[in-house]
C-alpha cells in the first residue's frame, strides 16, 4: 500500500505515525486502517462503565480527508447503542446500507505502512 501514497504528504505521515500508535488493541478499543485505504479506518471500542453501555461493544468507521489534521474526519457508529428500560424504546437497528464489518487487515501489528521510507 505504500506504493499508492505520498509518503510527503503530511496526512499520510500523521496517519501512518497514528497507525503505528494505535497497532496493539487495548481491553478498551481497537483502531486500525483498513488494508487498502490509509483514509479508513474501523474501529471497536468497549461501553463504560457503569453506564447503559456497560458490557456493550460497538463498531464504527472513520473516514479522513486528505487534508487531515487540518480539517477533521467524519466518525460513524456502525453499531446502534441497544438500551433497554421501560420508559425508552430500543434504539433503531444499523441502516442496511452501512452494516457493520470485521476489520480486513491481516494483522493489528503489522499495518500496512510497515515500509519505512529512506531519507
């Protein structure tokens, strides 16, 4: 994947550097690019504590503009938060067009920005 992207631009080295951060899931969320798109991402992460989301593990992607950091990523929850009492209704399934995937990438700690650019 290295070969499609300019290692120059400052979003590719952000993202490859934030990649290579995030590379070991924690207990509480995981995050990674997708295999073939370093704009990409998905991620799981673990609902508080304590909470109404305690127990609960949802998934999301992030979409990053080229631009990025300068202008900000778009975050979209994928699962729906199901919370039930009697006074609240259950939250509405995932749009159909946008279900929920596993993450592609072969493995959390081998992204695919493993190439290390020569100076």
């Amino acid at each position: 994947m290295e070969n499609q992207y300019n290692l120059k631009s400052p979003a590719v080295k952000r993202l490859m550097k934030e990649a290579a951060e995030l590379c070991d899931p924690t207990e509480h969320y995981h995050a990674q690019p997708l295999e073939d798109n370093l704009f990409e991402w998905h991620f799981s992460v673990r609902g508080p504590p304590d909470s109404d989301f305690d127990g609960g593990v949802y998934h999301g992607r992030i979409v990053l503009p080229p631009e990025y950091p300068m202008k900000p990523p778009s975050i979209i929850l994928l699962t729906a938060p199901l919370t039930l009492s009697p006074s609240t209704p259950p939250h509405p399934p995932p749009h159909p067009k946008t279900p929920p995937h596993p993450l592609r990438h072969p493995s959390p700690c081998h992204p695919p920005h493993s190439h290390t650019p020569s100076t």
